[in-house]
C-alpha cells in the first residue's frame, strides 16, 4: 500500500466529514425557520433536494476515485483506496462519538 492511497483516502473523508458538518449544520438551522412551518411543502422539497445533491456529493468524494483507478485496470490500488476512506470515516464517527460523550 502507498502512503499516496493513504494521504488521498484521508483527504476524502475529511472533505465528507466536512461536507456532513456543514449539512448537519444547516439541517439545525433550517429547523428553526418559521417558513418551513408555513409552508410544510417547502420543507419537504428542501429535504429531497438536500438528500440528492448529499448522496451525489457522497458518491463523488467516496467512489469517485476509487472507480476512476478501477477503470485504469488498477484494481488493487482501487479497492484499498476504497477501504481506506471508509476506514477514515469509521475512525472520524468514533471520534465524533468520543467527542460527544466527554462533552
């Protein structure tokens, strides 16, 4: 395994996580607007247009990659990168987890 695989798995999931704080952030906010009270139709489009652009972005960021190096016969490397994003993220919920705990 190459420490380049390493350092551009990391990368991807930090860009993820980053990518779920600032949903999560605005998912907070956006509870706390009235005009998605008066009117609950707006709110629901909101979702599914958040959730497709999120799955879309999710795609890109985890499986992008990944794909591109399998498709360039480097099946290898392809998978490993997968992996290692995937572990990244595991290891960024676990420390979300700790984090939440302690405080």
């Amino acid at each position: 395994m190459q420490i380049k695989s390493v350092i551009q798995s990391a990368i991807h999931a930090t860009g993820a996580a980053v990518y779920i704080g600032a949903v999560a952030s605005f998912i907070t906010f956006m509870g706390n607007v009235s005009a998605m009270n008066k009117f609950p139709v707006l709110g629901v489009m909101s979702f599914l247009l958040l959730f497709v652009i999120s799955a879309a972005v999710m795609g890109i960021l985890i499986f992008g990659l990944p794909i591109m190096r399998f498709i360039e016969n480097k099946k290898k490397e392809s998978i490993a990168l997968l992996f290692l994003t995937v572990g990244w993220l595991a290891f960024y919920l676990i420390l979300a987890l700790i984090i939440a705990v302690v405080l």
